[in-house]
C-alpha cells in the first residue's frame, strides 16, 4: 500500500535535546496531520498543517508545512522523556483516506 | 463525546483459526470506519475503509475481510488465520464532512502461532 516517508526511522537523544522529523511527499498536499502513538498505545492526533509555510506551535512542538506542501517537519526543543514515542505524519489519499508515514521512533534517554 | 471501542485487547490465535474483532463508535452518526495494521515496530497500514453500512473498500490484498453491518460497527474477520496476519489492529474513525482528522481506538493485539 501507499505509504509516506519520514526520516529518521529512529532516533535516539539525551534528555534535553533536540529531536527533529521529517516527511516528504511525492505529491502537493491539501493539508497535512501529526500523530504520536506512545510505546504499546494508539496514535494520538496531534495537528494540522493546511497553508503553505505554515508553522504552528505546541509548548515545545514546532510543526512546520514546506511552502511547496509536500514536505512537514516536527522539530521539539529540549525533548523529555515524556517525548518518547513514534511520531507519524500522516497526508489525505483521494477523499476518505489517510495515509500514515512510516514513522520516526524518538527514545529519550535520561 | 465521541468514543471508539474495540476488542478484544490481545488474543493469540492457532494457525487456521478464525478471527473476529469488533469495533464499534458512540456519539456520532454515519462516521467512516478504518481498519489499520501496525506489524511490530512498523508503520500503520490501511487495510479497509468504510463510508456507510455494507460499503467496504479494501486497500490490499489479503488474508482478511471486513463488514459494517450496523453504521458504527465495523468488524475485521478472517476464515484462516496465517502467521503473516499477526500485528496490532487499529480501528479508526473520522467524521463525515467535517474533515479528515482520524481517531483510533486502542487496538487489539493478535498473535498467531
């Protein structure tokens, strides 16, 4: 099936630093979503992304849409150890579907 | 509110078994249902959607099928399980016309040995 790419698959970060995603496209998106889904839970809705060079923020979350919208980064300062998860993107497919990306793993170690 | 059940949580089934999980979802009407597989430490794979009773779309070929036979339910079965189909299935929602922001439930775990 379609899936979108993100990159890194994993990552691994000291607590306190940064931790940044990214996923890419091959088309131009209407919007785009993020999720995070917690070690052995469910994806969770985090936000979405509709204009262009959009950038929006969650305390230390920083969501950005490429001014192309076909790419999306999620960027977090000073990651805690709340922060670990699998981060999706996740992009619109024809008019009732979603599909997700194939995951960035954050582990945070103390 | 809005909630989406599923069950149940983890089962671990004989090769060649049946499968049946259930998924239904309260305080909405006429919502589309989703049927995703996460296989260990993967991303999330569509399997099936859905935008009304009896109208299903399935995305990939493959072992399973599925049925909506009342407007928030929706069902995931198969007649002979492989050990391919092992993985954690989400069941997911989004509400008609008011955009594509999906909600899952909180899986279910299906071990086949």
């Amino acid at each position: 099936g379609q899936q979108v790419m993100q990159i890194p698959q994993y990552q691994h970060v000291q607590e306190g630093e940064d931790f940044t995603t990214y996923c890419n496209s091959s088309t131009t998106l209407s919007n785009i979503q993020w999720y995070k889904q917690r070690p052995g839970g469910h994806p969770v809705f985090l936000i979405q992304l509709v204009k262009s060079g959009e950038v929006k923020k969650q305390k230390r979350l920083t969501f950005q849409f490429g001014e192309a919208k076909k790419n999306s980064s999620l960027h977090i300062t000073a990651t805690q150890t709340t922060d670990v998860g699998t981060y999706f993107c996740a992009e619109p497919y024809n008019t009732d579907k979603l599909i997700f990306g194939t995951g960035t793993r954050l582990q945070v170690f103390p | 509110s809005q909630t989406i059940h599923q069950w149940p949580a983890t089962l671990v089934q004989p090769v060649g078994s049946p499968l049946s999980l259930e998924c239904t979802v309260e305080g909405t009407s006429n919502p589309n249902l989703y049927w995703y597989r996460q296989a260990a430490g993967r991303g999330l794979q569509l399997l099936f959607y859905s935008i009304g009773i009896d109208q299903i779309s399935s995305e990939v070929p493959q072992n399973l099928s599925a049925s909506r036979p009342q407007d928030r339910q929706f069902i995931l079965s198969s007649k002979k399980l492989l050990l391919s189909d092992s993985g954690f299935y989400l069941c997911a929602w989004t509400p008609r016309l008011s955009g594509n922001t999906i909600y899952f439930g909180e899986g279910s775990w299906l071990t086949v040995v």
